[in-house]
C-alpha cells in the first residue's frame, strides 16, 4: 500500500516536533522521519536556556512568543516541561561589554522586555558568591529562563501521536523525489517510499546534506560545542550567568535538580561533524566557572558531552519555503534551536497552511544577503 502523509518532517528534535505539533493542531496527517531516535541530535545535547535579550527585532518576537508558550506548555500538555523563569545575567567586564549591553537594551525596551543594566552590586545580590573583579554590571532579565530539552520535544511528539500523526525511529532520509519542481516522495535508507506534497528540512547540523537532496545550497554549517554537568547541590542563584569574555562561559543551576549545567564557546570555532568530548574541555570549563564563583571550585563534574551549534553566516535561522514547491526549511539555529523552537514552529506551521505565518520571517529567509549579525552572541 502507497504510504503518504500531508507532510514529510525530517528530523526528530525540537524543529521537527515542534512544527509539527502545530501542524498536526492544523488538522494535517503528520510523519516525521528520523534516522536516530527524538533528540539524538543537538536537542539532547543542549542546556535549556531561554532568553529574550537579543538585538535583531525577528529574534526578539520570536523569543517573546516562545517564553509566552513555554509557560503554558505544562498545561497544554499535561505534563511538567520544567520551565522556570529564573532569568539571565550577562555579565560586562569591559566598558566595551557595557556599552554592547546597554545599546541592546535600548532595542529590547522598544519590546517591552522587562530588561536593565544592573550594577556589580546588584549583580552580587541575584547571584550570592559572585567573583566582583573586574565586574562593571550587567544586563538583567529576569522572565528569561530554562525548560527541559526532553520534557518538551517529547512533550510535541506525543500530542502529534494523539492527533494522529506519526513517528518513524530509525528512519534516514537517503534521497527526495522531485517531479517538475515538485515534492514527491522522501527514500530512505531501507528503500521505502513515502509520499507527501510537502517536506519540511528540519535536520539540524545535517541540513545541507538534506538540502542537496533537492539541489539546494543551505548555508548551515555545524560546529563543535561541549557541555559539563556538576553533581547536585543546594539552591545558589536562578539566572543563567553569561560571561561572553574569551575566555568566558555560561552556565545554569537546574531548577529542580541543583544540578550546574554549561558551556562555552570555543576560541577560534570548531566548524565540523566532530561531536567528540574533550580532556581540554573538561579541564577548563570548571575552572572557568569557578573564577565566576568560586564556591563551585568543590563540585565535582558528573558527565560532559559535545554537540553541534548549527550556523548561517550571520548567527540567524533560515526558516523558509524555498524555490523548490513544496520543500520548507527550518534550519540554522546557531546554538539557539531550543528557545526559537515553539515560536518557530508555529509560525512555520502558519506559513505551510495558510501561505504565511502572522509574525513575518522574511529576515530569516533563505536567500537573504547575511550581511547583519546578531550582537548578544
Ligand atoms: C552544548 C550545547 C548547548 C546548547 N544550549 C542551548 C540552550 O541553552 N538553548 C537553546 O535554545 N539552544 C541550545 N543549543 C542549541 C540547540 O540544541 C539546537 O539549536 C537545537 O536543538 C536544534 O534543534 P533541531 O531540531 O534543529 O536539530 P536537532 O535536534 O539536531 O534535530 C535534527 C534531527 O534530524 C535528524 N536527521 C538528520 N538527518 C536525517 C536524515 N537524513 N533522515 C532522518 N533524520 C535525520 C537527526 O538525527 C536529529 O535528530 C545548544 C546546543 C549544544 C550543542
């Protein structure tokens, strides 16, 4: 029997799930197609913070539209996705950082995000042991915060099975049929055929290799990001603490768990497939964070893994349809996939059904110039 569906999703992380909850919402017949398993790609592999505070005005509707989802996403899904809006901390220890923060602030105001430049002081009040060297403030925003990868790409994928729609495991997409510039069908590797009208890439580090299944060029290249986690411990402080110094890190306590969760960015970047761990990773991002605060000097790291940020040259997403009818990509999150995912999915989902979505992403889109980076990076 000819399997179809109305659409095609490859990929299983919070893109996919995301998006096709809403589909699916829309009353469509959704499969999704995953070659691994849900959040074997960078959704497993992510910290779970959720911020507001960018520059571009895309990033920053979207981003309010996804806190304002995942707040209610315990209750749309009956079931806990930890979400906590415990904040986020940006740390400047140059007057170069300051002035970057307070520039940003000046758009994110225009917003109404509840966002402002905070003295050391201050800073020294919302995360008690803070290392005050050097420290000039920071930019504040305390209904940013953190939610569980797992919880809520599960949390999407089981009101897809709910309504309906489908989840193939263990399912890679090898090839996409085209007939006169249309979506036909999706291949796998095991040579079955499954037909649809649409298909949506949402294949994370991987989707240019999708993307030349359908003669598309997809500016998304993945690089290498590590990650630790410390054992638990009592209750310190709630926003992420972000230090975008060079030699800098972020971080997070796990509301429920105590558990310290973070990373940071590799100087130069580390452009590739290599998601293998470190022994410099791992010696250095404790002592990284224990220069921030230095009573985590006695916790001891539990586990470390690396992933990929997804990244488009100018550190925003591509989402889009694209020349090719039928064929829509979700892609190039640069290392900021989980927070855009719920906004971005239902916004996506209106652009499939309705021909366009009621935030437009024409910023996003795939054949834009890539000429203006985002600043809170
Ligand atoms: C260390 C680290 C920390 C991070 N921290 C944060 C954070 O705090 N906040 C935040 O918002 N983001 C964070 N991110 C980024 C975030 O994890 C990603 O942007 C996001 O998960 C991307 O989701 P996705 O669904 O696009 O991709 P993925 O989760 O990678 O999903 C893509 C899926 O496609 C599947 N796939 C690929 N090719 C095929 C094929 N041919 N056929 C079928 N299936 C296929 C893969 O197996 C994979 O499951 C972090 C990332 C890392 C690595």
């Amino acid at each position: 029997m000819k399997k179809t569906a109305d659409i095609i999703i490859i990929g299983a992380g919070i893109i996919g799930a995301a998006t096709g909850y809403y589909l699916a919402k829309n009353k469509l017949k959704v499969l999704i197609l995953e070659k691994q398993f849900p959040c074997a790609g960078s959704t497993g592999r992510c910290i779970g913070g959720i911020r507001q505070q960018y520059t571009h005005p895309l990033s920053i509707n979207v981003m309010l539209e996804s806190v304002r989802i995942f707040s209610v996403l315990k209750n749309e899904f009956g079931k806990e996705v930890e979400w906590y809006s415990g904040g986020y901390l940006f740390l400047a220890h140059s007057e170069d950082k300051k002035q970057t923060y307070l520039q940003a602030i000046d758009i994110q105001k225009q917003y109404q995000i509840p966002v402002r430049f905070i003295t050391p002081d201050d800073c020294l009040q919302i995360v008690k042991g803070l290392n005050p060297e050097g420290l000039l403030g920071g930019a504040y925003c305390p209904t940013d915060g953190q939610a569980n990868p797992f919880a809520v790409t599960y949390g999407y994928l089981d009101g897809i099975k709910k309504m309906g729609g489908k989840l193939l495991t263990n399912t890679e997409v090898a090839k996409i049929n085209v007939t006169g510039n249309k979506i036909i069908s999706a291949v796998t590797t095991d040579n079955q055929e499954y037909f649809a009208p649409v298909i949506l890439n949402a294949a994370g580090p991987w989707a240019k290799k999708i993307g030349k299944m359908v003669n598309l060029d997809i500016p998304v290249q993945p690089e290498r990001h590590e990650s630790v986690v410390t054992e638990a411990c009592e209750r310190l402080f709630d926003p992420m603490l972000v230090d975008y110094r060079s030699d800098g890190c972020y971080f997070i306590q796990n509301y429920g768990t105590g558990h310290f969760i973070g990373c940071y960015t590799p100087v130069p970047n580390d452009p590739g497939e290599n998601i293998k761990a470190t022994s410099e990773f791992l010696t250095e991002m404790p002592r990284r964070m224990a220069r921030l605060v230095p009573r985590l000097g006695n916790l001891k790291v539990i586990r470390q893994w690396a992933g990929s940020y997804e990244m488009t040259p100018d550190g925003n997403p591509i989402v889009d349809k694209t020349p090719v009818e039928g064929f829509y990509v979700s892609v190039g999150m640069c290392g900021h996939g989980f927070m855009f995912g719920p906004a971005l999915g239902k916004y996506m989902a209106e652009l499939i059904t309705q021909g366009k979505s009621s935030l437009p992403l024409d910023d996003f889109a795939l054949n834009r110039s890539f000429g203006k980076k985002e600043a809170m990076k």
